[in-house]
C-alpha cells in the first residue's frame, strides 16, 4: 500500500500523544522518592497529581479555540515542546512549590494536544475517522505500558529527577519530528475574537444539543470508569485478589497492550455498524471483564477479566467520532474541546471516588461501582435505540 501524508499526520499525532502521556505517567512510580526528598506525604503529592489531571482537562476548550486561531500544527507543538518543559523544569524543581507549579504546568501543556489532534485528523481523515481516532488513543495506553516501567528502574538506579525528565527525553525528538514532516494548517477562524468564543450563549447552546448532552454523559461515565481503573486496578489486584506486586504490575501493563492494539479495531467496528452498537459493545465487554475481576478467582479468569476490560475501556475509539459527527466543521476545534474538558473534569473524579468508597465499603463494592456505571451506559443507549429517542 501506498504510504500517503495523512498516515504520516496520524503516526506523528499518536506519538506526540504518547509524548504528552508519558510525561504525565513518569511521576507515579517514583512518588515514594518524591515524599522522602521534599518530606511530604502521599496525600499532599496526590493532591498535586490531582492538578495535572484536572489542568489536563481544563486546557481542552481552549486547546481548540486556540487551533481555530492559529491552526492545529502550531498547538500540537507547544503540547509536546511544553511537555519537554515542565518535565525537565519538575527534574530541576528545587522545591516542593516549585514541583507542584511544574506538575500542574505539564497538564496544562500536555492538555492542548488531544482535542486539536482529533480536529486535525477529522481534517485529514473522512471515511475511516472512527479506526484514524482508535489508532491515536493507543498512543496513551502505549505509554502506559512504557514510561511506568522506565520511569520506576531509572528512579532506582539514578533517582527521582532523571526519572521524571524522561518526558523531555521522550518528548523533544517527537517535537521537531513533527515539526519537520507535518505541514501548516490553516486556522478556521483566524480573525474571530478569542474572547467572544468563552461567551456563556454559544457554550450552553452547544452543550444543550440532545445528541451532544448525551454523548457527554456517556463518555464522563466511560472516563470515570478509565480513570479510576488506571488509577487503582494494580491497588485492587494486591489487595482484594491476593496478587503479588510483581504480578499485579504485569497485569497492568497487560492492560495497557490490550487497550492499544485493540483501539483501532474498536474504532474500525464503529465506522462499520455505527457508534452506538460499537460503543455499547465496549460497555458490554468491560461490565463482564469487571465482573470476572470481582467475583471468579483464578489466573484464566484474571487473564480473560484483562482482555475484556482492556478492550471495553477502548471505547473513545466509537464514542468519540460521535461528537465530530455531530459538529460542523468550523465547530470541531473548539467545540470538541469544550465537551472533552467537560466529560474529562467529571472523569477525573474516579479517582478519588473510587478510593473513598474502597476505604468505606471495601474493594469489592467500589470496582462493582465501577460495573453498574459500565451496564447503565449500555442501558441508555439501548433504550435510546429501542424507543428512537434521537439522542
């Protein structure tokens, strides 16, 4: 097959993805190192991961009205050159106020990327959007497999900073790689004034539209559930199923190979059947993974529990070309970037949820949370068909 410019605008894009992830994921594993260097505790360094992550979302809506302004190129650039920024500015941190600035600066940087990158694609892409946009995700779950582990044996060898640094390392040749072999985009609406794009009126309406009130539902639910489960699935694995560290880890990244191989196949079903079969698929496939993981012991039922959830949890490769689907062209810079911060903000609250009710009721109850999210998902979307709400 003929290797044409749009592959190379989609390879390019999923690596700068990957860029922006692993710079986010580099910090986890050596956040022990962190607490004894600046003698503060988890909760206080979790508080400050808490602000990349909702810094992270925050920087959607205007990641995509600064693409209207200035074309997607040039803001995919400042996403991973920021990326390779602040991740060398949080190696260098000299203290911890200087870290948490860093930390919350590296969400907001690495946070322009993924709306913009999903408007330059539907650009690029026409047909095939759905498996174009599951072959870009993957390049998140790719650097969860990669940066944790890297991250985790240069933090014991060298220490904590050269470990978090890894982002600018990872980060700087996919930045002029990218700015080498993709070509300027025009910007949609380059004399529209910044500030009239945050007025209340446009927000609402858009957000207002039935079909794209709905779809923000479903993906806040599916975030929720992708954030909590990349946040405590090694926690639960240890502590309610009685693996060992190193197997719990290996499961882990397990689910992270999964979910990026089988992103583009999600996204490719999705173009073929529709978004809405796809996606309730997907919520299907991760009830039953999650459903395994609480209730059948066993390392068959493990091993199936991940390919199922990892498959299920790749749903944004069938949800989200619903949005542009939905978005007129001159609406998808910014208009998929105001929905994403949205869906994001509420999905980052996994976390912190999924934790409180685990310390409350027990492992058991808080993954089966999880569950009953994943099945009221597939009900909406069942009776929406059944009845032909429209939505």
């Amino acid at each position: 097959m003929e290797w044409r410019y749009r592959e190379t605008v989609l390879v390019l894009s999923t690596l700068a993805f990957f860029a922006t992830m692993a710079g986010r994921l580099a910090i986890s594993p050596v956040v022990p190192a962190i607490t004894d260097a600046f003698s503060v505790s988890n909760g206080v360094v979790g508080l400050a991961l808490t602000g990349l992550w909702m810094a992270y979302f925050a920087a959607q809506f205007p990641s995509g009205i600064l693409a209207d302004r200035f074309g997607e190129r040039r803001v995919i650039l400042v996403a991973v050159g920021g990326t390779a920024v602040t991740s060398l500015l949080l190696a260098a941190a000299p203290a911890f106020s200087v870290f948490v600035l860093a930390t919350v600066l590296l969400g907001g940087v690495a946070g322009l990327h993924y709306s913009v990158a999903s408007t330059l694609l539907a650009r690029t892409y026409t047909g095939s959007l759905g498996a174009a946009i599951g072959f870009h995700n993957s390049g998140g779950p790719a650097a969860g497999l990669v940066a944790p582990v890297a991250a985790a044996w240069v933090g014991a060898q060298y220490g904590w900073r050269p470990a978090v640094a890894l982002g600018a390392v990872v980060a700087v040749p996919i930045f002029l790689l990218f700015a080498w072999r993709v070509r300027p985009t025009e910007p949609r609406r380059p004399d529209d004034p910044m500030a009239e794009r945050f007025d209340r009126d446009p927000i609402v309406e858009l957000l207002s539209r039935p079909r794209i009130a709905f779809t923000v539902c479903l993906a806040a639910a599916g975030a929720f559930v992708w954030q909590a489960t990349s946040s405590f699935l090694p926690t639960f694995l240890t502590a309610f199923r009685g693996q060992s560290q190193t197997v719990a880890g290996a499961v882990f990244s397990a689910y992270f190979v999964v979910q990026a191989v089988t992103q583009v196949g999600v996204g490719a079903v999705s173009d073929r059947y529709g978004r809405e079969p796809a996606t309730a698929g997907c919520m299907v496939l991760a009830a039953a993974g999650f459903a395994l993981l609480i209730a059948a012991p066993g390392t068959l039922a493990l091993a199936a529990a991940v390919l199922l959830v990892g498959t299920g949890l790749g749903w944004g490769g069938a949800l989200i070309p619903r949005f542009m689907d939905e978005l007129g062209d001159e609406e998808q810079g910014a208009g998929f970037g105001l929905v994403r911060t949205v869906y994001g903000v509420v999905g980052s609250f996994g976390s912190v949820v999924t934790g409180l009710l685990a310390d409350l009721f027990g492992w058991a109850v808080s993954f089966g949370v999880l569950t009953g999210l994943l099945v009221l998902v597939f009900a909406a979307l069942a009776v929406n068909w059944v009845l032909e709400l429209g939505y």
